[in-house]
C-alpha cells in the first residue's frame, strides 16, 4: 500500500492564477471556448492518429495553462490498450475532463451529459471531429436497453478504444467517494468489457469552482488499477462489487479519504 500524497506536498509548487468569480468566467471562456478553437486550428491538417487530434491538443493545451504536474504511485500498472474498455475516476472538478483525458492518453472518450454541450458548443464541435465525447441526455422515456445499444453504436463509430466514465454520477469534495452507479458496470459486464480504475487525487486544487480558485503547478497524484475483467466474475452483482472496492481503496490510498466502510 502506498502512502496518498499530503495537500502540502500538492500544492507545495502551485500559485495562483485565478480568484474570483469574474476571473472564474474568464477562464470558462478560456477554456470552453477559445482553447478548442485552437486545439482545431492546431491540429486539423496535421494528419494524426484518432487519439492526437483536436481534443488531445485541447487537453495539451490547459496541461501546459495550469501546469499539472503529474505523481505516479508506484503500484501504477499499465493502461488497457488495442481493445474497448471502461475507465472509471473520481468526479471532483471540471479540471478532470482534461487531466483525465490526458493520464489515459487520449485513448478514451468520455461520456458526459448534453448540458455541457449547451453550456460550451466549441467543446461540441472539437469533439465531434474526433467523436471524442460522448454527449448524452437523461431521458426517462429511454430504456437502459436503448442506452446500451446508443454506447454500442457509439463505440462502433469511435476510433478511439475506451471509455472515460463519472460512475458516482455527480461532481464531488467530500473525503469519501459516492457509491459508484451500477448502470456502466452493468454494461460493460454485459458486452465482456474489462474495467480499469483511474484514480487521481487533489484535482479540485487546479480548478475549484466551490471556492472559484485556479492554480498553476498543482501536483496531481494517480494510479492506474490493474484491470477487472467481466469475464472472471459470476454474475453483475459480484462485478459491481468488485469494481466498487477497487474504487474505493483507491480512493483512500491515492486521494488520501478515510479507509473505507466494511461490510457488514
């Protein structure tokens, strides 16, 4: 086991950069709007693989603005690669959608809700160049079978090989993780699709929309998991479980929560 990084150690290199709620907006605009039209600009005729193209220059670019300075936990394994895949991490700040999407390498897309489409439309057509965000919306005239099928066709048509998926369901600071929601895990138990936990910690110091704060130089510790693979559970229920202790434990170990719940 090894030990979470201390928020002194975090932030021992971090400034400043923003405080406020005008300077807050200014970097939404910075983010949401200008930054992809350049990540298009940058990276439109450049003839890169599915996973360089505009919304990996988008990612790049904000990695270099805020100046991440990533910490591998030594029991890091490797990431999933040249099959699909499901890659579940913490939702604790809006910093997450490019932190994430570069600790996995641009291999992944993610599936977020429609609203962030409405809010940041940029974001939308970045993303649609390289179908790199799946945009969803919560429907409840929709089946879950009618979900799942809305994924299969979405990864038919991705060339990206992963999926990055919030599977607490809602942006979170509190010391523990939220129970994971079942619905992806269920899926991915359904199509045989091995998951692999993405844990990173003290993301909410890049950009804390709580506190409308962003910093440059934020040590951001992470851990990859070794993979879980449907195949070698029985049933939903056991998967489920699985993947929700390995969260868990990673959570504890590499953000630094309480150690988690037994059960009973």
């Amino acid at each position: 086991m090894s030990e979470a990084v201390e928020p002194a150690n975090v932030l021992s290199s971090a400034h400043v950069l923003c405080r406020g709620t005008t300077a807050l907006v200014t970097e939404g605009f910075r983010l949401g709007w200008l930054y992809p039209a350049w990540a298009v600009l940058r990276s439109a005729f450049r003839g890169r693989p599915p996973h360089e193209r505009s919304t990996r220059e988008w990612c790049r670019l904000l990695i270099r603005r805020y100046d991440v300075r990533f910490e591998r936990d030594p029991a890091s394994v490797p990431l999933i690669a040249g099959r699909r895949c499901l890659w579940i991490c913490p939702h604790r700040s809006v910093a997450d959608f490019f932190i994430h999407k570069d600790l996995v390498e641009g291999r992944g897309a993610t599936l977020s809700r429609f609203l962030v489409a409405g809010v940041f439309p940029l974001i939308w057509l970045t993303s649609r160049l390289d179908r790199s965000v799946w945009f969803f919306r919560r429907d409840k005239s929709h089946t879950r079978d009618a979900f799942y099928r809305w994924l299969d066709r979405e990864f038919e048509r991705c060339p990206l090989e992963g999926l990055i998926v919030y599977a607490e369901g809602h942006r979170s600071q509190l010391e523990r993780p939220l129970p994971l929601k079942a619905g992806m895990i269920r899926y991915a138990f359904r199509r045989g699709l091995p998951i692999q936990v993405v844990m990173t910690g003290q993301t909410e110091q890049v950009i804390d929309e709580r506190r409308r704060i962003g910093r440059t130089g934020v040590t951001v510790p992470y851990r990859v998991e070794p993979p879980l693979e449907a195949g070698d559970y029985p049933d939903e229920r056991a998967y489920f479980r699985a993947v929700s202790e390995a969260f868990q434990r990673a959570f504890h170990e590499v953000a630094g929560g309480p150690p988690p719940r037994s059960r009973a």
